[in-house]
C-alpha cells in the first residue's frame, strides 16, 4: 500500500516536476534560480530551510497577485477561466488514472474523492467565515 502511494504521489507531481527541471530555462518565469542553481550552490541545510522560505513566500505573493486581477475580471470570464481549469484538471487525472494498474486506480479514486470532500469542506468552511466576517 505503501509503494502504491508513493507512486501515486509521484504521478500526480509529475507535470510540476517536469516544469522545474534543470535544462534550457524553458520554464514558466524563464531564467532565475532554479533546481540546478541550488543543487551547485551546495548549500546548508539552514540555507537551503531559507531558500525553500523565500521561494514559498514568493509563490504565496504571487498567487495574491493574481487574485486581485482575477478578482477584477467579469464574472462570465471568471467563470469561463474556472470551467477550462476543472477541464483540464480532469484530463490530466484521466491520462494519470490511464497509466495505473486497477490496484492503483482503486487507490487513486480514494484519494481524489478525499481531496474533493476536502475542497468542498474548505470551501464551506471559507463561505461560513465570510458571511460570520459581514456580520461581525
């Protein structure tokens, strides 16, 4: 159970860590620090605690950077952007789900029901936190 987990974890991260391997700079931001920067840095386990900080801390800027345009666009585009990620969300986990044996499909449908109850919960969670926010 242990493996097929593994494995599953591994495919489902596949794409992201196709994006940040080392090569030509192909990747989306282009240049800049990347995997092989810091794999010939050598850097410390404290730099590298560092490092990993800056980079999530970037990650999290960036994505609230986007909101606030995301959050500016009309709603049939924001709705329109929503219906194309879900789409291609749902290729990607049906050409995964294509390259696993039934074990592993019958474990990979787990775990995404588990990741959808989740979203759901959170986002129930995040609906009740807003309408708790107006009246309070």
């Amino acid at each position: 159970m242990r493996k097929t987990m593994t494995a599953l974890l591994l495919a489902m991260t596949l794409p992201t860590l196709a994006m940040a391997a080392p090569g030509d700079d192909h990747r989306p931001g282009g240049p800049g620090p990347g995997p092989r920067m810091f794999h010939e840095l050598d850097l410390n386990k404290d730099q590298q605690r560092q490092v990993h900080k800056l980079m999530m801390d970037q990650r999290k800027n960036d994505r609230e950077m986007i909101q606030r345009y995301l959050d500016k666009l009309p709603e049939a585009d924001k709705q329109a952007l929503k219906n194309e990620r879900e789409a291609s969300h749902d290729k990607q986990q049906k050409a995964i789900r294509g390259l696993l044996t039934p074990e592993q499909q019958k474990t990979f449908d787990e775990h995404v029901a588990k990741m959808k109850e989740r979203k759901a919960d959170r986002e129930e969670f995040e609906a009740w936190k807003a309408e708790h926010k107006k009246a309070g």
